[in-house]
C-alpha cells in the first residue's frame, strides 16, 4: 500500500471512531468507557502502521505514561517507546522517522522514547519523570520477549526508595509552582493539588512497589478500604469527566478550566443556571469537593505506601501517655479503637499534636481510624459534650499550631460537622472579581495572617501590626472572629450582621465571659468597617475620624479591628494588598486612637494645627511672611482639610516660589511597590480625564487620587499609582522616570492627551460579570453630591468615568479609588448643583452605564 493511501486509511479510521467515542461519551459520560474506546483506537492504528514498517523487525512498540495506563483524553500526547534489540541504524532510523511523521500527519501528538534496553534504562536512570512514564510500559506489538525484557531491567535497576522519595518530592514542588492566583482561579484539572496527578502519584507508589495499580485492587489488597476506595473512583471520575470535557470543548489539550471555557464545560456537563448560582459556579463547587477528596485520601495513603518500604527499619518510638505515642514525627495512637469508643479523643488527639511543635500530623492508620470516626461521631451529641467544647475552644487559646489544625479539620470534613454553619460555606465560590479564594479557604487564610502577627520570626513583615498584635491580651478572640466573620457569606442579605447570631451562639457554648462575647459579636458585625471608611471616605477629615470614633468606642476595639482588617484584606488577593493600603489604615488606626486618648480635634482646629507646621517649615527655608500669606491665598483654607502633612510637606517644597508654573513630581513609597504623584498645572476642561489617560498609556493602575483646585484655578492633584502586574521590581525606576517625564510633556503642553475608547475586560471579568452599581447621595452643602461607582476595573475606567462628568459639566473635587483586583469601588465628591434636578441625576446614571457597559 502507498504511504498517502495508508495515511488516508488509518487517518479516516481513527477520525471516524475517535468521534464514536466522543458521541457515546457525550451520551452517557461515562470516562472509564471513553479512555477504553479511544486507548483502543489508537492501538489498533499504531499496530497497523507498525506492521506495515516493521514486520521481522527486531523491535517492539511499547504504551507507556497516560496511554499506558489507559487513560488517553480527546487531545492528550500519546507517549511510546520504540524499543530495538541491536543499535539502530541508518536504516531503521528511517522507517522510526517515517512511522513518527505518519503519526503527526494522522493528527496524533506522538512523544517516542526511541533505544536499545541498555539506552532506555539509561534513560530512566536519570530522568525521573521518564521513568515514571517507562513504569507504566504496556506492551502494543512487535517482539514481546523484548518489551518483557526491557520491562524487567527497569524493575531491576529501581530504586524503590529513591523512586517515592523523588515523586513525593516532585508533588511538593507541583504544588509550590501552582500555588499562584491563576491557578486558583483557572485550575489545572490535572496538576492542582488534588488533581489527577495526585491519583496517578498514589498509583505509582503502589506499582513501584509491586502492587496492582487499580483503585479496586488496591482495596483487595487492603492498602483501601471500602469507603475510601469508593471516595477515589468517584473524585477520579468527576475530575476525568472535566478533563475529557475541557479536551472536547476546547478542541486542544487544554487542562486548565480558563474562565472562557466554564460555563460551556459545565453547561456540556448538565449544570443549569438558577436563582442562587450560575452553572459554572456549580461545576466549580463540586470540582472543588472532588479535589478535597484526593487530598483526604493523599493524606493517608502517600505516607501509608511510603512507610510499606521502611517497615523493616528501626523507628523511634516515644510514648506520651496510655493512649498516644510518637512515632518520627507523627502521633499515634495504641488502640485503633479508642475514636469510637472514647468520641472526645477525636478532639483530644489534636490537641495533644498543638502541644508537641515537633508532630507534624497523624500516622497513616491512626488518620484512617480518626477520620471514620469523626465521620460518623462528630454530631450533636458530640457538639453538646461540654468536653469537647472545652477543648474546640482551647485550641485557639493555645494558638501554636492553630492554622494547620484548622485547615487539617476543614479538609477532612471535621470542622463543618462541628460547626454546621461552617459546612454550607465549604468551597463556595465569591464571583466578585476580587476575592480568589473560596469562602472556606479565605476563612482559613485569615487565621494564618492573624497567626503571623503573633509569632516573632514573622514580625518584619508588618512590624507596627506585629507589635500591636504582641501586645493584645486576648489573642484567642481575633482567632475567634477571623474563623466567623465571613461565616454567613452565600446565606443572602447582610453576611456580617447574620454573622453575630453564630458567633454569640458559639461565644455561649465555648464559656466564653460577656466581654469576650461582646468583642467577638462586634467583630464580626464591624469586620468590613475600617476598610469601608479607609478606602471610601476622606480620613484627613477630622469629622470623619469623630463619626469613626464614635462607632469604635475603646482602645481594644480599634486595635482588634484593625488588626482584623489588616488579615482580611491580606487574605482576599494578594494583588489588593501594598504599603500604600497598608499606611493608609495605620493612619486612620494613629488618628483615632488619638481622638478615643482624649485629644479632641475638629475641622477648624486640624486646619490651624497643619498651617501652623507648614508655617514653622517655611521659616525654616526663610520664606517671608509675604510670600507665605500670598501662599495662602493661592492654595484655599480646604487645602489643608483635605491634605494630610506629608502631602503638604512634599506639595510646599515644590510650590514655593513657583506658584505660576505648572510641574510634576514622583516618589516612590515605601517597599517601592506603589508610586505617589502630584500635579500642578492651570486648570481646564477634561483635565482630570486626560491625567487618567496618561496614566493608564503607562499602564500604570490608579488606586486613589486626590483632586483639588486652587483659588488661582490650578489643579493641585495627587494619585497614588500602582506598577503593571508582573514587572521586575528592578524596572519600577525605569518607569518611574518615564512617567513623570511624560506627565512633564503634558502640563507643559507638549503631550496631548485624549480619553481613550473603553479597553476590554480581562476574561475574568468577562466571564464572571458584576452588574454596575452607581448611587447619588447629597452632601450637607449645596450643589454637592457624593458619586459611588462599583464595576469591573479596567484600563482607562478612570479617564472614560471623568470624560463622562466633564461633559456634563461636573466638577471632580476630590476622587476615592479604590481598585480591589478586577473589581473597583471608586467614589467622587463633586459639585454638581444641577443635580438637584431628578432628570439631571438620570441623566448621569444613564450616561455612565452606557459607558460602563460598552
């Protein structure tokens, strides 16, 4: 037969039941089917090329990694090894080039491994990855004495030992490299913690060492038992099943669930919208419960195989008491039964590992028995065992090691059962195009930045919350209300005030005393409540400071809140956290705790105490009285009502003596990760718009600006800017000086600028909308209105929302940015008096939806 018959032969066989497979895959979605209809395929085409180019051949052709094991997805490599008796010669070389062209020219994704025994062992001695696709060798055609040969020198040169070591290894870096935001947000279905290589990792430990890799075989062989073996085939199958789906979707291998491809995959797999959830949100929460499962199972399993191959070596040995003992550096128990029989030791057990820093966790089988038994045990009866509660809450008094027994109840379903409140937030999703995390995993990852503030070898990170943390008399309450404060998410309504009912009903059954329970309620109800007036109100506004205050009420509260606030936004995205947010809520912390220590203060005093420095300052350069007056004049008394004194400090040394002259300046703030900018220039139309421009042509992200205009009309705006996403640290000077050197172009007039067509959203934000929220609230004088906007961040939002209140003729006076990731809250103070007029108000609204919208 002619090579392009042959290729047309095996490429409309292949096609034709490659489509089969997928047909009745998509009929019944049933993937163990799939991979035996489309492994077999495959099979029989390369045995046909084969017999076509190497019958006699002293060769054998070899399955090996996915395809040798029999789990070949829509657009997966298939992985073989060519396998020659005598070195390979020219001749040879060329039918193994012909048949790998005709492989690739049919549309499959051939990766060969190509030698002799002696090449391919060599081969595998020193990759290990390659050794791990070569363990799962299974025969196709060609000289089976040969592949049964290559297959036993393999066995014979492993390192069993080094083998597992080397995977457990390989999963822990795995696990180091995906744990970025992308893959939380766009998870690899096959490399995430929990993913399908976590199974194939369980399988390889067991095969290296000779038992069947087969989950139902491995239950025969009592390495599973009944439970736990149903537990793994159901989350290998719900993960299998998004992994074909992805495949099919998509048209290419793709193991990611990218935003643009979720709802289809989950829409393919049967999931609906409805009232309450999308269906890729949906798909997402029960992607996540089958990655829990894997990670419940590795945990027993991956150190249940690896000690298989230490049993015969000597272990230290350590008994605590009648009940525990130390085995390394894991805790165990003497009689298996003790969990149900004593129910109170499910609880105990972990705090007898809190006090020994040196335990790491629970011995395979001591796990196995604790978790069978928390399962069925850990219920009302055994919440209303005052023991029990004595002990949940003396965890957190303890504090050491709080973080990790938090997460290791929360991951094996113990701290749901518990708490049933907790149960209904386990891995629910907040599609709020800031937050990254589930609502469960966000909890836990708020109690680990609370925890960090307390131990010192964590103090430099955030030295003036550390300190205030060193010195907090109750510690266990923060634990308390960073573990409830998002508790009620997903419930509808208000989270925080449907929060307080749980955490007072915890407070009373955990003997908790009044105060302690009045703390912890109030967290919970107030946790969102310094951020709100940090990033959304005026804090150089002594009334505001007052009004803040007031709602405080104590020293304790302000710096228990504070230190809340400071582990909650750390634990939404790690992108909305910098210096500059972090210096703008120790401010407000500085300036409240000022007023709650009896030293009272109001607008008009603020006004005078700053003019009063800036006085002494000018003096200091020899700045007459005449120059300083007319100063004064020029900037306005609600210069310095709006203005912190740093600001005012920078602002004067630049302006003096050049209040007729329009300039720029930078600097970079603090840990160099945000860049402040001020602007003084005569004012015009669309002026603030333009400004936005320019910064977003840079690609710099604005996350607060402060507008202000003078009494000799010049804008006198400050921002605070954010470098672009993934630059090198060592180019922020670069762009520093390329920044203030176009903004130099500009208020000299040597760079024009214009607002800019809306950019596109991200994907995330595409796929994941948020409706635009826009509210108008009067202000206390007249003609002046409070703007709040909430939508989707993207390049140029700035510029595209001020062109819109330029054309309306609406004066920007001071601007609130807020930028949360994908997601900002921005809020202007303008003055508008023709809003007055309800059409007018419409008018706006309408324009900036259309806006927001496009």
């Amino acid at each position: 037969m002619s090579s392009s018959a042959l290729i047309t032969q095996l490429s409309d066989k292949l096609h034709k039941r490659k489509q089969q497979a997928a047909e009745i895959y998509r009929q019944r979605r049933h993937p163990f089917v799939y991979f035996r209809q489309h492994t077999g395929v495959i099979a029989d085409v390369l045995s046909t090329l084969w017999q076509e180019l190497f019958a006699g051949e002293e060769m054998c052709l070899l399955a090996i990694g996915g395809f040798g094991r029999g789990e070949m997805y829509p657009y997966s490599d298939m992985d073989i090894a060519i396998v020659s008796r005598n070195p390979i010669d020219d001749d040879i070389q060329q039918k193994i080039g012909a048949f790998v062209q005709i492989l690739w020219d049919i549309h499959l994704q051939p990766a060969p491994k190509v030698g002799t025994i002696n090449e391919l062992c060599e081969s595998a001695r020193v990759d290990l990855t390659g050794d791990s696709a070569l363990l799962e060798s299974r025969y196709l055609c060609g000289r089976q004495d040969l592949a049964a040969e290559l297959i036993h020198q393999l066995d014979l040169q492993r390192d069993v030992a080094a083998f597992i070591e080397g995977k457990i290894l390989e999963q822990r870096q795995r696990y180091t490299k995906a744990a970025s935001e992308a893959s939380l947000l766009e998870a690899n279905v096959k490399t995430t913690q929990g993913g399908l290589r976590d199974i194939h990792t369980l399988l390889w430990l067991a095969k290296v060492q000779g038992l069947p890799p087969q989950i139902h075989q491995l239950m025969k062989n009592a390495i599973l038992n009944r439970t736990e073996a149903r537990l793994l085939l159901s989350c290998q199958k719900q993960l299998a099943r998004i992994r074909i789906e992805l495949h099919l979707t998509a048209k290419r291998a793709e193991d990611r669930l990218i935003f643009d491809l979720q709802t289809q995959v989950a829409q393919n797999l049967g999931y609906r919208d409805d009232a309450n959830s999308r269906a890729s949100e949906k798909l997402m929460h029960d992607f996540y419960r089958a990655l829990k499962g894997v990670k419940q199972l590795s945990g027993i399993l991956v150190p249940m195989l690896r000690d298989r191959v230490y049993a015969s070596l000597p272990r230290v040995v350590v008994n605590l008491d009648q009940h525990y003992y130390q085995v390394g550096n894991m805790l165990a128990v003497h009689n298996l039964e003790l969990f149900s029989q004593q129910p109170e030791h499910i609880f105990t057990i972990l705090r007898v590992a809190q006090e020994h820093n040196d335990i790491i966790g629970l011995a395979p089988k001591t796990l196995r028995v604790w978790w069978a038994a928390a399962h069925q045990l850990v219920n009302e009866e055994f919440y209303q065992n005052p023991a029990n509660r004595e002990c949940f809450a003396g965890f957190f008094k303890h504090g050491e090691g709080l973080t990790h027994l938090l997460r290791f109840i929360n991951l094996y379903g113990v701290l749901g059962r518990y708490l049933p409140a907790w149960g209904k937030i386990v891995g629910l999703l907040q599609h709020d195009l800031f937050h990254i995390y589930p609502v469960d995993d966000h909890i836990l990852m708020v109690v680990r930045n609370m925890r960090r503030l307390a131990m010192e070898q964590h103090s430099h990170e955030l030295p003036f919350a550390a300190t205030l943390m060193h010195t907090f008399a109750r510690k266990h309450i923060l634990y308390m209300a960073a573990l409830f404060h998002d508790i009620a998410k997903g419930r509808g309504g208000d989270h925080a005030q449907k929060g307080v009912a749980d955490a007072r009903s915890f407070a009373e059954d955990h003997f908790l005393d009044s105060e302690e329970s009045d703390l912890l309620a109030w967290l919970v109800e107030q946790h969102l409540l310094m951020s709100m007036t940090a990033q959304k109100e005026d804090i150089q506004d002594p009334e505001v400071i007052t009004r803040f205050s007031k709602q405080v009420k104590t020293v304790e509260r302000l710096t228990a809140l504070y230190l809340l606030t400071v582990a909650d936004i750390r634990g939404t995205n790690p992108k909305i956290w910098n210096s500059w947010k972090a210096s703008l809520l120790e401010n407000l912390y500085k300036a409240t705790l000022h007023q709650l220590n009896g030293k009272q203060s109001n607008r008009h005093t603020t006004i005078l105490d700053r003019r009063q420095q800036a006085m002494h300052e000018l003096n200091q350069y020899h700045i007459s009285e005449s120059q300083q007056r007319q100063l004064w004049h020029i900037l306005g008394q609600a210069y310095f009502a709006r203005h912190e004194w740093q600001d005012i400090l920078w602002h004067l040394s630049k302006i003096i003596n050049y209040e007729q002259q329009a300039q720029a300046h930078s600097q970079m703030l603090p840990d160099n990760d945000t860049l402040k900018v001020m602007v003084y220039m005569p004012n015009r139309p669309k002026l603030f718009t333009e400004l936005a421009s320019v910064f977003s042509e840079a690609g710099m992200n604005i996350l607060t600006a402060r507008a202000y205009i003078t009494e000799h009309n010049f804008i006198l705006d400050t921002f605070i800017l954010q470098f672009p996403p993934n630059l090198n640290p060592n180019d922020y000077l670069t762009i520093q000086n390329k920044t203030e050197l176009a903004l130099n172009q500009f208020v000299n007039g040597k760079l024009a600028m214009s607002a800019s067509n809306p950019a596109s959203l991200s994907r995330r934000s595409r796929h994941i909308p948020i409706a635009p929220r826009i509210s108008i609230d009067e202000e206390d004088n007249p003609g002046w209105y409070s703007l709040h906007i909430i939508t989707a961040n993207r390049r140029f939002l700035l510029a595209n929302i001020a062109a819109v209140l330029s054309d309306l003729n609406i004066s920007i006076r001071f601007a609130k940015i807020t930028t949360l990731d994908e997601r900002v809250e921005d809020s202007f103070l303008v003055y508008a008096p023709q809003l007055a007029d309800t059409q007018q108000q419409l008018q706006l609204k309408n324009a900036l939806l259309d806006q927001l919208l496009r």
